[in-house]
C-alpha cells in the first residue's frame, strides 16, 4: 500500500520531477537535448510507487 502525498505535496513533487528532466536536457553535452527529453519523458510516464502515482493523476484543468 502506498501512502498518498498531501494535495500540497504533490505540486512540488510534480514538479521536481519534469525540473529534473528539463535540467537533463539543459545540461546535455552531446549536444542532443532533444534526446534527452524523450529518455526522461519516458521515464517520467513509466515511474512507479508514489512519484508514479503522483504524475499519472490527472490534474484539474488539464486536458490529458
């Protein structure tokens, strides 16, 4: 059982996570950011536990 982040959690959370991938793709020194972006969204849309439960919620006023 996975215990659930508070409503005011989860927006930090959230973000520190699509944070993360964009200072992947800002840092790439292969000069393929692009690359990067799609790994880390990848990543992103395949987390599991609590970060995978907290980016596959879908948000209000969003529309995926």
């Amino acid at each position: 059982m996975i215990n659930e982040p508070s409503a005011t959690a989860q927006g930090p959370l959230r973000t520190a996570a699509y944070g993360a991938v964009t200072l992947m793709s800002a840092a790439d020194v292969t000069g393929s950011p692009h690359k990067v972006a799609t790994q880390g969204s990848i990543a992103l849309s395949s987390a599991t536990g609590l970060v995978g439960h907290v980016l596959a919620e879908k948000r209000p006023g969003t529309s995926s």
